[in-house]
C-alpha cells in the first residue's frame, strides 16, 4: 500500500509540477516505503541501531510528507527545528524503553512535534478560506491527540514490563 501511495503521488507530481505539496507526498512516501523494507529484513547491526536508522528514516518521510502537505495548503516547510527537536526528543526513548515500546514512543513524538509545529503555523495564519484552515488545524489535533495517547501506552507498557521484571506483557 505505502508502494501504491508513493507510485501515485510520483504520478500526481509528474502530472502537475505547478502544484506544491506532491513532490514531498512522493518523497515520504518512498522512504516511509524503505522504512518498511529495513524493518522487515534481518537488522545486520545490533537491534537498537537498527531501530533508531529505520525510525530515523521514517520520520524524515513523514517529514517530507507533513511538508508537502504544509505546501499543498498554501504553508511555507517547517524549519528545521521541529525535525531535529523529534530526533532529539524521541531517540533517547529508544535506551528507556523495550524495542516494541521504543518504535512507537519515538515515531509519535516525531509525529506529534510536526503535529504541533503546523497547528501554530495554521493558527496565526489569516489568509485563505477559514474553514479550510479550521479543517486542517481540526485534522492536525485530532492527529495529535492520537499520537499523544500512542505514546503514553508504549510508556505505560514499559512501566508495567519493569514492575513485572521484564516477564512479558
């Protein structure tokens, strides 16, 4: 599926070179596409390593996919604050948690930083039509609030697994 997604968006930017916001769908959508792949494959270096280059580029993808969406709706890309601050804050959670629990909590804090960062932008912003911008900060909150409660079950899980000794969930 996320082949389909980015052999779509290819073709929609490919088609339509003026509009802004495809080339990134594209683009994130290739590399949430490798993320995939080097999950899927046997890890050639220690799990943690694996697990913090494929989340890495996995956040990039969906950094390049947030950014053409911020494109698409008339937004300047996010500087690149946001995308080292969801480096910075997820890749600690990967010693802290268990591998499971470490993918989860540093993919949604990536994802909830570009969450936030463009609800702020879309909040101040006065131009364009009010109830796209209403839609979109709607969506965008939703989508927060959704990674915020992924992240507090991957930490309550691993809370719990220390309380038990590490004996499974």
């Amino acid at each position: 599926m996320i082949f389909l997604s980015a052999l779509v968006a290819t073709l929609l930017y490919k088609l339509n070179t003026s509009v802004p916001g495809p080339r990134g769908w594209a683009w994130g959508n290739i590399l949430v596409g490798v993320f995939f792949l080097l999950r899927m494959l046997p890890a050639p270096a220690p799990e943690w390593l694996s697990i913090a280059v494929a989340n890495g580029i996995l956040l990039l993808g969906q950094g390049y996919t947030y950014m053409g969406m911020r494109q698409f709706v008339g937004l300047p890309p996010l500087p690149a604050v946001p995308y080292l601050a969801a480096l910075l804050v997820g890749t600690p959670l990967l010693w802290l948690l268990d591998d499971g629990n470490a993918r989860v909590a540093l993919v949604s804090t990536g994802l909830l930083v570009f969450s936030v960062a463009t609800i702020a932008a879309l909040v101040g912003r006065s131009a364009g039509s009010v109830i796209g911008r209403r839609l979109v900060i709607g969506l965008f909150a939703v989508n927060a609030v959704m990674v915020a409660v992924r992240i507090a079950m991957a930490l309550g899980s691993s809370i719990n697994m220390v309380r038990r000794g590490g004996a499974g969930a």
